[in-house]
C-alpha cells in the first residue's frame, strides 16, 4: 500500500516531468521567482547554508525537474529560495545530494602516527620530495603527521621507503663502547668504525653525532637521523642532553598548540584541537584528536552536516559532543581567517595596505606604511582620531575598527610565537656546525 506522503510527493515528480520545456526552471533571479509565485498563487520559502558545489548540482537538479530556485549570499554559504509547491521535491533533491557527501566523508587533509625520534627524518624525507607537512600532538601524547589529503599516494610511497631505510640502518649501524669505555659507532656494510674519544669533554649531541656520519659514513641526513636515535638508545644517553641545539627537539617545541577558549564544553576536556594551513590549500583545517581516534574538518569547504557525521563515524562522539566540536572548529576558523587583517585604503591619490592586529581585550594597533599607532576600543572618540592619524574617513575608520573587534588576541600571539619558533628552527638548522672532527678518531 502506498502512503498519502509517498504519493504525493510522486504525483509532484509526475506533474513536473510533463510540465512545459518553456517554463522557467533551474537558477533564476528573485524577480522572476517572484513573478512565478503571483501566477501560480504559492508562497516563497528559503533554505540556508549551502556550499557552492552543493548549489551547482541542486540547481542541475532542479533545472532537470522543470523547478526554479534562487541563490543568494556568497563566501561559500548561500541561502536557496524556491517555491511553497515544489517544498517535496527541493526536500528530496536535497535529501540526496546530502546523502552523496556524507557517503564521500570528505577530508582535506590526511595523517599518520610518528614516534618521537623520528619526526625530523620524516619531517625531512617528505619535505625532500616535495610534500608539505606539519605535526601535532593529541592530549595522549600520541604525535601524527598532517599531510594534504591530495599527497596521498606519494605519501605511501615515501612511507615505504622510509621503512626499508629503517630496516637498512638496523641491520648495517653498530653502535657500542669497547673495554675503556669509549663510545664506537660502526658501518658493517662499509667496515668502517669511528670512536668518540672526548665524550667526558664534550658530551654526544644527536647534531654532532649526525654530522659525523654524513660525513664519515655518506649517510643521508635522514639515515644519519635514525642512526644517532639508534645510538642514544643502545648507548642508554640522556636524552634531554643528546638532543640538546637538535632540530627534533625544535620542531616537537614547535607544535602547533591545543587551541583552548575560556568557554570550552566539559565534553570537549579529552580533545585536542589544531589548525592546519597548507600553501596553496583551500583554507583552514581543524585537525581533532579524540583520544586515539583523529580526523580533520574544513569549516570553509564543508557543511555541518558533514562535520557532524565525521565527528561521530571518525572519532567516535555521541551528537552533542559532534555539536560542540564543530561549534568550536567553525570559531577556530573564524579567528584564524581573521587575524592579522590586511586591508587597502585609498588616500593622497595612492593605494596603501593597512595592517589591523588586535592586541588584547581591549586594544589593537593599526600601520600604514611606516606609522603604527595603538588604540583602545573604549576611547569614544577613536573613529576620529583614526581619521585624523591616517588621513581617512570615518567611514573607513570604522571599517577598520570593526575589522580589529572581529579578530582574536590570542590567536595573533599563538600565530606569532609559532612563526618565531619556526624561524628560530630555520636558522639553527642553516648554521654551520662546529669542526665535528675534533674528537672523533678514525
């Protein structure tokens, strides 16, 4: 027995088969949904919400059903507007292309697990080869390594290789200290053996140890990296002092913090939250780690529905914790895309960049060009004063204040300390390392 629900909705879907080729259908303008709704004596409904590709193939769909609908809004959330008769067949087409993303799961970004002693070999054999990646560690301790999802296949195979160079250093690196103590590295394949005969003056460092065996052994900075691990392990070193001035321990100080608001959910204490960035990529990703389950949302890229399933299917959360966790990634994107903010005004028949950057609670500084000045948002008079330091309207000025009020302080001092660790990375890295053969006795 069909249902009245069921055959109503398909008397429509008959209904609009058969209806005219000349009738207006797929994306029209407001005015002429508008007229539409007067000749057929309905109503105008809306829905909101839409990403731009969803609205590419509810438009297809609903030019395919001879129905017209209106978009509007932009930046990735458009609002649909159709007709009160055709509310049972927009349901269902929505209804199914809904069902196609959520069957896709989308995400923009891919990871795997990494020990501590080897993030910088891995760090450095996918960067070798051309594939962007940063880390992060889950409130386990646990440390993954995020990749474009689009790097995928390369991945595997540079995670292939890095195992088999694994299994080569194990099986040709010996390390030991001989009946006076002193600490003996050896390449069986080469027959080769280097001792360390001033360990007690200077103490192994996993930099000294690694420019020894590039050096001595032609290993690659990656083999050289899994051997020195090998080395502290089986040589029982200590290992805050091994590491000491090593790129390893610069770049674990690196990751990029758990993201914490003031007002977090209690649901949310066994969570971690990260922002990705990739150059070229399509904006930021919300890497979560639910004890040892993770996955990545893009706020910009995906609706909430998809979110939500993947934070329920992936990581394993009833519905209100999937709530609160995409609640909290949609804010996290929000204040990351908003910080720093550049903006061009026009003034003396010139074009300049003005950079915003919001301070603290309550003030945030403004440059153009040459000149910075701070201001306090309390001060009653600051649209005025902001015109009459840069020679602009208020009208600008408020944009400008308004730009400043929507940007998170915190997130500027996480984007900055990041930035100085990253930099600090860099030049340690670049550095010329002292004369690593005083000490070492071939």
């Amino acid at each position: 027995m069909i249902t009245p629900a069921i055959r109503t909705g398909a008397e429509k879907l008959i209904n609009i088969a058969t209806k005219s080729e000349t009738e207006i259908a797929g994306t029209v303008n407001r005015s002429s949904l508008f007229v539409e709704a007067k000749k057929e004596s309905c109503n105008i409904l809306s829905t909101s919400n839409f990403i731009d590709t969803d609205v590419d193939k509810i438009a297809a769909k609903a030019k395919e059903y001879h129905i017209p609908v209106s978009f509007i809004g932009n930046d990735g959330k458009q609002t649909m507007e159709f007709l009160s008769r055709d509310e049972s067949v927009i349901n269902q087409i929505v209804q199914d292309i809904m069902q196609e993303r959520l069957q896709e799961a989308p995400q923009n970004i891919k990871s795997f697990a990494v020990s501590e002693g080897n993030v910088a070999a891995v760090k450095e054999q996918l960067e070798k080869n051309g594939v962007e990646c940063q880390f992060v560690q889950s409130a386990n301790g646990k440390i993954y390594c995020m990749y474009p999802a689009g790097e995928a296949e390369k991945v595997a195979a540079i995670k292939q290789d890095f195992k088999q160079m694994q299994t080569d250093v194990a099986e040709k690196f010996k390390v030991s200290r001989n009946t006076s103590g002193i600490a003996v590295m050896e390449d069986a394949k080469l027959g080769k053996s280097i001792s360390f005969v001033n360990e007690k003056k200077q103490p192994l460092t996993k930099s000294h140890v690694m420019e020894v065996m590039q050096e001595q052994f032609g290993y690659s900075k990656a083999e050289a990296n899994l051997a020195a691990n090998k080395l502290c392990d089986e040589l029982n070193l200590e290992h805050s002092q091994f590491l000491a001035h090593n790129e390893q321990l610069e770049i674990i100080n690196s990751f990029n913090t758990n993201i914490k608001f003031r007002n977090d959910s209690i649901l949310l204490k066994d969570t971690t939250f990260t922002s990705v960035n990739f150059k070229g990529g399509s904006g930021t990703h919300i890497f979560i780690t639910n004890g040892d389950k993770k996955a990545a949302l893009s706020p910009a890229t995906m609706s909430e529905t998809e979110m939500m399933k993947i934070c329920t299917t992936t990581l394993g959360m009833n519905e209100e914790q999937a709530a609160e966790a995409v609640s909290k990634a949609k804010k996290i994107d929000e204040q990351i895309n908003a910080k720093l903010h550049q903006t061009t005004i026009y003034r003396n028949d010139g074009v300049q960049q003005v950079e915003i950057e919001r301070k603290s609670k309550n003030s945030f500084s403004v440059r153009v060009g040459n000149t910075e000045k701070e201001y306090d948002f309390a001060d009653p008079n600051l649209a005025a004063k902001l015109s009459k330091d840069f020679g602009i309207t208020e009208g600008k000025a408020n944009n400008i204040i308004d730009h400043a009020q929507k940007q998170s302080a915190l997130m500027n001092r996480v984007e900055k300390a990041f930035n100085k660790t990253a930099k600090s990375v860099k030049e340690k890295t670049e550095k010329t390392v002292k004369d690593v053969s005083k000490g070492v006795k071939r």
